[in-house]
C-alpha cells in the first residue's frame, strides 16, 4: 500500500506529463446571496472530457514504456474513465480497448468514440462497472495487455492530484474548507495528499451519495468492505467498494465525510445553474449539496473560504428532466404531502387556498376512490418555515398528512382512481399562466358547479401550465353549462380549456 509520501512523488512527476493535453481549469467564486461565507468553484467541467478523468488515464498511460503500450491498453469504465483512455489512446497513438456496462447510455459511448477515434474499441458486458471490471481483467491476463485502473493505481492518482496542484497555484488559497466528491476515492486521496501538504489547517471532506458511501463504510470498517446495495443516481460516484491504496490516504487526511440525498444533489445540480450556468452531472454538484448541508448545520463559519470541485459534467440529458423534477429553488426545497381532504365540491381548493402564499405548488396528483375521504398528493416547494406553518395549519384542522415525498407511487406518478364512482364526469386540458393563482381562479370558478374526481398536473419550468383535470356533475344539464363557462374564460388567467377525446376519454375509464 503507497504512502503519502510516495503519493506526493507521483503528483510532482504527473506534471510533466498531463498538460500535453489540457490546460489548468479555471477556479470561480460563486454568488450565493444567502451565504455570508465564500463559495468558490474548481471547474473541472471545463477540461477537455469535461472531467477530471483525463489527468489519471493519461499520466498511466504517458508513464508507460512505448513497449509497453505496444501490448495494447484495457481499461472498464461506465463514463468519464472511458474518455480519458479514449483521449490518451489518440494523443499517444496506441489503441485501447474500453469495457462499459451494456446499459452505458449511447452519449457516453458516443464521446469514447469521439475522443479515441480508430485508437478506441468499445466492448459492452454486463450490467456493471463491476461486470465489466471483471471482464477487461480476464482480457489482459490472457492477451498479456497493460489495465489502466481508474483510481487506485498510484501513477493514476497522481494524475488526478494536479488538480490539487492547480488550486494552490491559483493565488485563491488558502481555502479553509474542501469538499470532494468520492467514488473509488482517487481524487479525494490524491488532491487531499498535496493539500495537507501546504495548507495544513485546511478541512478537506469527502462526499458520498447516502446509497453509495463506501469509504464511509471502510473507514467505520477499519478496510475497504464491499457495498451489499449501490444507489446509482450519482453514477460518476458509484463504487461498490474503494481501493486499498485511495483508502489507506483517505482514513488519515480527509477531516470527514458528508452523505448526501439525491435530492439535495439535485439542489446542488440546480444552485450551479442558477449561478455560473453550468449543468454538472449528479456527481459533479455532490461537493456543493455537502456545502449547502454543512452550512445549514451552522459547520461553516462566517467568512471562511470553502471550495467544490465540479468534477464532472458528462450526462445523458434525459437525466434533466428528472433533476429538475426534483430540485428545490433556491433555499426552498420540494416536499410532497398526501393530505386527506373531505369529498364535495370546493373541497381541495378551500385547503390549497389556506397555504402559505410563498409556497409554490408544482405537483397535483388525485384520483376520487370510494371513500368519503379523498388523498390527494400534493407536491410543494417551500422554505423550513412554510412547512412549518403547514404542519401547524394541519394540526390546527386536527388533520393527519403523510409525507410521500420518497415513495415510488409518488415518483411514477401512478394515480388511482375509481371511474366507477363518476356519474357525469368531463375531462379537459387545462392551459394557464405559470403564475399564483392563475389556476386557483379557474377552480373558483368552476367549484359551483363540479366536484373534481381526477387531477393531474406537474410543474415544467415553462410561462405556461398545463393540467389533466376530471370533474364529476351531478346531471347532464350542469356540465353542459360549466363548458360554456370555461369557454368564457379564456382570456388573461386561462390560455385554453380543451375536451378530452371520446376515444381518451374511454381509455381513462376503461
């Protein structure tokens, strides 16, 4: 097991090699309002694979004897590893073979390609890093090739540490804290190793998505112990068990280690946005999430200067939708309670109508069932303080709410409903400002004549909402006039009302 001496060898030689490739990524200050301490931000999302990757693979590789990148390199990558061997495989010319996972997604096969050309081949085996790790070892031992192993071989590392070496070059320093997304654990051991080494009063913290915290697990452990279950949301992150070496460094410099929700991820995802405009992959926001925490915890001092290194920024972009489904906006964050509310008309406004006016409604689920107390799941974004007042309206009304915000009928979005139990019902899509209250008039509207028996509607981002409403009528003769109600209101609070098809309209109630 390498020392932090040795370690602190490798990063002095790995910068003779690693800017043949790529320049130093640039360090911003973050402008968080609400802070009175200083956020600044290594942007590694801006390096050529926009990841960090490329330091390690390339300072294996460079390390190299021609002959022995002659035998040909292996490497088992899920993402940003893969583009770093892909990349060196071409500015050293030599060729690489990569073994991803079969579920790798084609954006992330695509840039392997992009960045290897003709030096890369792309093998596809199993459902995991850990499948396809396997599987490139076998290769090597039988074909006698070099396996570049993305975090505990020590040259590797000391790729990796340059990023260290460019945040104390910087002139930003000392910062008083350092927060490091952990994965297998090469970077947080290697820029934690050379920055003891010259600020040695500063907190370096690993960070770790609460399903895949393994060098949490190995430093409680005393060794590196392998994960039963592996939450991959954090792909970037997700290693079922560190290496010895990353280890061995990590237990005796890092000053701690955060875990963090993918939700607050996804609020760290979104902060980076709203700030520098940079949409970093889940992994990438983990060491702001672990900010926003500590900050909270009243663990970050006024006026001290903390840093993040976005480290990556590789995505597959139909992960967006999902994480800004889930982010919170700016210090509010999302939460979802299923309410019971009495069945009549009117019913669920008069409740929605009682909160807090800074809440911001972004999610309604209901489904009329045969009861005569109705569920709706009600998704909001508020401060501590509006749910507070929440958690008192509801007590006050002697009501019992159930938080849902993690429950996977949630999440799908499956809701139930009886259509048996609608005598007269009418489905319209319903067009609105995004705007408070906008929607809330229609309902007020309309509440005198209907009672709502299904209603769908999830906040976008877009000016404009849309909803799938069901209402219920007492007679033909009151839906009839509800319509020609609606169709009066177009106008500044409604942009549209629209019928739901016959044919739609069968398949909703079977």
């Amino acid at each position: 097991m390498m020392n932090q001496d040795q370690l602190f060898q490798e990063i002095l030689m790995a910068r003779q090699r690693v800017y043949a490739v790529g320049e130093p990524t640039p360090l911003q200050k973050l402008e968080i309002a609400e802070y009175d301490c200083e956020v600044w931000a290594k942007r590694e999302d801006l390096g050529p694979i926009k990841a960090y990757k490329w330091r390690g693979a390339y300072n294996a590789m460079a390390a190299l004897e021609p002959e022995q990148r002659a035998k040909g390199i292996v490497a088992a990558s899920a993402g940003n590893h893969a583009q770093g061997v892909a990349l060196a495989a071409r500015k050293l010319d030599c060729q690489a073979i990569i073994y991803m996972p079969v579920s790798t997604p084609e954006v992330k096969q695509h840039e392997v390609k992009r960045h290897g050309g003709e030096n890369v081949e792309i093998r596809l085996v199993g459902d995991s890093y850990d499948d396809a790790g396997i599987a490139a070892r076998a290769f090597c031992e039988e074909a006698g090739a070099v396996y570049v192993h993305p975090y505990d071989d020590p040259v590797t590392m000391g790729g990796q540490g340059t990023v260290a070496d460019e945040i104390v070059m910087s002139g930003q320093g000392p910062f008083d804290r350092v927060y490091i997304a952990v994965g297998g654990g090469g970077l947080a051991s290697s820029v934690s190793c050379w920055l003891k080494k010259y600020w040695p009063e500063c907190k370096v913290i690993g960070v770790e998505g609460e399903g895949q915290a393994s060098m949490k697990a190995a430093i409680e452990a005393g060794e590196p112990v392998e994960l039963e279950y592996l939450d991959v949301f954090c792909d970037g992150t997700a290693v079922r068990k560190v290496g010895g070496n990353t280890f061995g460094i990590c237990k005796d410099l890092l000053d701690g280690v955060v875990t963090v929700t993918n939700d607050e991820v996804c609020h760290g995802v979104r902060r980076l946005w709203e700030t520098v405009r940079a949409i970093p992959e889940p992994s990438g926001a983990m060491g702001l999430a672990a900010i926003a925490k500590d900050y909270a915890a009243g663990k970050i001092q006024p006026g001290e200067k903390v840093l993040t290194i976005i480290c990556g920024a590789n995505m597959d972009f139909a992960q967006l939708a999902n994480i800004s489904r889930r982010a919170g906006i700016g210090s509010r964050h999302r939460r979802f309670l299923r309410v019971p509310i009495p069945e009549g008309k009117g019913s669920l406004l008069e409740f929605l109508k009682a909160l807090p006016e800074a809440v911001s409604i972004v999610d309604l689920q209901y489904g009329r069932v045969g009861s005569e107390v109705q569920y709706p799941v009600i998704g909001m974004i508020g401060s501590e303080e509006d749910y507070a007042q929440i958690d008192l309206l509801l007590s006050e009304r002697g009501v019992c709410a159930a938080d849902v915000s993690t429950e996977e009928v949630v999440g799908y979005r499956i809701i139930n409903y009886e259509p048996g139990l609608f005598h007269c019902p009418l489905f319209v899509n319903v067009e609105f400002p995004e705007r408070a209250g906008a929607f809330q008039q229609f309902m007020e509207k309309v509440s005198d004549y209907t009672s709502l028996c299904y209603f769908n509607y999830e906040y976008s981002g877009e000016r404009v909402g849309r909803a799938l409403v069901g209402m219920d009528f007492d007679n033909p003769e009151a839906k009839r006039v509800c319509l020609e109600l609606m169709d009066g209101m177009i106008g500044d609070d409604i942009r549209a009302v629209r019928e739901v098809s016959s044919e739609t309209l069968q398949r909703l109630l079977g």
